[in-house]
C-alpha cells in the first residue's frame, strides 16, 4: 500500500503461483539463490513451519517475478541477462529478522538488513529490453520462509527466526523457467563482472 493506492503485496508474486499456459508461451522467473549452508537451514526451517513448498522451492531473493514471455524470446533474454550480469558487481547481502506481509497476504520472511539497494537496482534493469515490465506492486527483496500456514505456524515462523543473521556474497543471477510439471527448473546461471557462473 503506498500513497493511499492498493497494490498487489510482493509476497503474492511467488515463484510457485503461476497459472498454466500455452505451448507459444513460456514462464520464467529471475532470482537471487541463497548460498550454502544459508539456504540448507532456511529450507530446513521452513519445512519445519509446515510449509510444503520448502521442498520445491529453494530459497531464493525475487528480482524478475513469475512473468510470461513468448517461447520464441529465449535467446534474447538470455543474452540480455549475461548482458546485465557482465555490468554488475558481486555485492553482499546481510540477511536479518523476520517480517510479514500479514494481514494482506499469509507470508512470513526474513528480511534484508544490507543489500537491498542493490538489489533494486539489478532488478529495474532486469525488467528492460525483452523483459521490459511493470510491477503491480512495490519492489520488497526477501526470503519466504512461510507461505499459506495457519496462523500458530505463522508466527512460530516468525518468532523462531527472529534473530537470524548471516551475511554472503551474490556472485551471478540465476535463470529459471516454470516446466510443465508444474516446478520451477533452473535454466542457467549468469555471473557477475569478473565471476565465471555462466553454465
């Protein structure tokens, strides 16, 4: 809610909301992952709240939501990618506490002490070029860690993680595409200026 105008909460705009779509269209998604041994214990705790998705979901920072492009884009997105990742420098994030999107929308996250103006940043300049889009909502960088619980699970969510802390270095973005199995598949990781991630 900003400016007195209702918009869609970030949380809404998960990676695992997406709805079926054609054979001429695809579903991707641009995430920031969270490193080892971070992501091993933020899937393990958000398992532990109950939260299904813990399993087919890493953990991860959105910077492009789940957005449909045509089938035919590919090459395109991906040099534009590679394009945004070779101007961009590894940077830190300082991962810290917990937040909620509630009464809006039933997430729990742990929220971004350091490194979301940058963040901001990679994301505005993701969404140019063939990924040109707006967002109907305001951009929040975080890591989900309880989606769609009750509300006990909720906030044992976000009282157990309350004073979590770490800090890691982003050294690439990461590629995905929503297959239709229905999970997201990573299509290929893009390196930052002077990091050899590009597989």
């Amino acid at each position: 809610m900003t400016g007195g105008t209702h918009r869609e909460p970030p949380a809404t705009m998960s990676m695992a909301l997406v709805r079926p779509v054609s054979e001429d269209v695809v579903t991707i998604g641009v995430v920031l992952d969270i490193p080892q041994p971070q992501a091993d214990f933020l899937r393990q705790s958000r398992a532990d709240f109950g939260d299904p998705l813990a399993a087919e979901i890493p953990p991860h920072i959105t910077l492009l939501p789940p957005t449909q492009v045509p089938a035919g884009d590919d090459q395109a997105i991906q040099d534009h990618l590679r394009a945004v990742a070779a101007v961009t420098t590894r940077f830190s994030i300082t991962l810290s506490g917990t937040g909620s999107f509630r009464p809006i929308s039933p997430v729990v996250f742990v929220k971004l002490e350091d490194g979301a103006e940058h963040c901001a940043d990679l994301q505005r300049l993701i969404r140019t070029g063939p990924l040109k889009r707006a967002l109907p909502f305001d951009y929040h960088p975080h890591v989900t860690v309880a989606h769609h619980l009750d509300d006990p699970a909720m906030d044992r969510a976000e009282s157990e993680l309350a004073d979590y802390r770490s800090t890691f270095d982003v050294a690439g973005l990461n590629f995905y595409e929503h297959g239709r199995d229905g999970l997201w598949q990573l299509r290929r990781r893009f390196g930052f200026k002077g990091d050899l991630l590009d597989t």
